[in-house]
C-alpha cells in the first residue's frame, strides 16, 4: 500500500509591516503624540548627514566670538559651557534614531544668556 502524499500546509500570509510614521484617521490625542513619538525614534540617523552636521558645526564654533568666554563669563549672566567638548560628546555617542542626534545637537547650542547662538533670543 502507497501512502498518500501530505497535504501541503496553506502558508500564512506575512502581515504588512507597521509605519509608525502612519497616522490614520480617528486616533485620539494619546494615540497621536505616541505615534508621534514612535516615528521620530524610528528614522535613523543617516551616517553623512551626522559627520557633515558635526563637521560643520566644528567649524561655526571655531569661528564663535565668545566661545572662550562662554566656557566661564562669570556675573552677570554666569554662561558656562564649553561647546567644543559638548560636540565632541555628541561625535562620541552612538544614536539610535536622527531626532535623539538633533535633540542633542539643538541642547547644546541653547545656551542661557548668550542671544548670539541661542534660540531662546
């Protein structure tokens, strides 16, 4: 007696992948600033536009009038931040996502007191 062929197992279908940068109709508020959240984690930070990024900020704060003194100006407005040592902190760490590199390149230039580099002006 020949035994019968298996049947063929019906493949599941594979789902699409998720976009955490989709934002469909009839999200709540909640729904919305988490997504939010998720899509901006899930970009990932482009290698060229990091050194290029970098390396032109290396070069404006070269050229930063108050740079030295920004590291300690002392009264009245007590600015102490060395941004060449906060950029080469930002070149040493490792990002997972473009909006965590550009939150900690747009800190480090948000310095108190200084309307010449900071947005806060």
């Amino acid at each position: 007696m020949q035994a019968s062929p298996s049947p063929t197992p019906t493949p599941t279908p594979t789902p699409p992948p998720t976009d955490p940068c989709t934002f469909p109709s009839g999200y709540s508020t909640t729904d919305v600033v988490a997504t939010l959240w998720a899509c901006f984690n899930a970009i990932p930070l482009d290698p060229a536009i990091r050194s290029t990024t970098i390396a032109e900020l290396r070069t404006l704060i070269d050229l930063y009038s108050f740079r030295d003194i920004s590291k300690a100006s002392g009264p009245p407005f007590n600015i102490a931040v060395d941004l060449s040592a906060g950029l080469d902190a930002i070149a040493a760490k490792t990002y997972t996502s473009d909006y965590a590199f550009h939150q900690d390149v747009w800190e480090l230039f948000q310095v108190r007191g200084d309307d010449f580099i900071s947005e806060e002006a």
